[in-house]
C-alpha cells in the first residue's frame, strides 16, 4: 500500500510529491541552461568577429596580403590608425627613409576598399660622420600619403606588399576635448 502525506488537510501520494519534485527540477534544470549559454554569450561579444576576405584578391606573385583587424572600442571616430609598411636593414647613425604612397582600390561588385604599395623610392638618408663598424638593424619605414587612415572595428584594412617588406601599426586617440585656437 503507497504511503500517504497530508498537506494542507489533504492525503497525498508519496508518488505525487516525487513526481511534483522532478518537474521542478527540470525546470531549474532548464533556465539553468538557458541562463549560463546566454551569458556565456555575453562574454564573448567583446571579442572581434571574424569578417570573411575571401572577395579581395589574393597576392600576387612576390606580394603578400596582410590583414589588420581592431577590436570594438568606444568612440571609434575619435582614433585613427598608423600604418608602417617598412623593412629592416643595416644602419648607421644616418636616419633613413623610404619614400612611398599607399593606394586605395575597390573589390568590384564588393565596394570594399583594400591598399597596394605603390612604387618606392631608394632609401634616402642623412648624411653625418659616423664611427666606423657601428651598423645595427633597424626598421626603415616608408613616409608619403595613405598611411593614415580611420579606425574602423567592422572591416579590417587589408594590404598588398612586396615580400621584402612588413606592416606595423600605431593606434592614435584624439584628446576629449578640443582646445580654441588663437587669433594673431
């Protein structure tokens, strides 16, 4: 014979009690679930997502094609990104540089926008007196127009160099506030 509770003045099955506590528990169970795979997808937001370049052009011969994505951050019309398409090479005290343009090109039926490095001088330099046998690697970076450009979290800058060369970036944040200027 099943045993009997009383709630509330009324004999209940020991079955019914079970069963009662067995669906709370899926329920619990359930929005459990729900709420630990929404916040896991909290945490994940903040990363970048993954913006698929299969419609710009692949490198061509002797070229590469380097992808710079930025994460989110807020007010991205107040930053602007550097680009440093350079080499290294053996220096003296001289300071040399290259000089060089970085064009804009469009991915046709895309209107996404990629840079090519356009044609590059011979490196210029300096001309001081410096001490014989002190010659060390540096980065030589190539000056001239493109290499500025606004930040942007949604679309990475995508770039087409000579193999010999490589691309660094700088991020630049403008002040809060704007400063008057003089009258002279």
């Amino acid at each position: 014979m099943a045993e009997r509770w009383y709630e509330g003045g009324e004999a209940v099955s020991l079955a019914t009690i079970v069963q009662s506590h067995e669906v709370q528990m899926k329920t619990v169970l359930r929005f459990s679930l729900l709420g630990a795979f929404l916040l896991s997808g909290h945490a994940f937001a903040a990363e970048p997502k993954k913006f698929d370049i299969s419609m710009f052009p692949a490198a061509e011969i002797n070229q590469e094609r380097v992808v710079v994505r930025l994460p989110e951050v807020e007010n991205e019309a107040d930053m602007m990104v550097e680009l440093q398409v350079g080499k290294k090479m053996l220096v003296d005290c001289n300071v040399p540089r290259f000089a060089g343009n970085l064009e804009q090109h469009s991915v046709k039926g895309w209107g996404y926008n990629y840079l090519t490095l356009g044609k590059v001088s011979d490196p210029i330099s300096t001309l001081m007196a410096c001490p014989e046998g002190q010659k060390k690697e540096s980065f030589i970076q190539i000056y001239g127009q493109g290499f500025f450009v606004n930040y942007n979290s949604k679309l990475p800058f995508v770039i087409y160099i000579p193999q010999e060369y490589e691309v660094r970036y700088r991020l630049w944040r403008a002040d809060a506030q704007a400063q008057p200027a003089m009258i002279e």
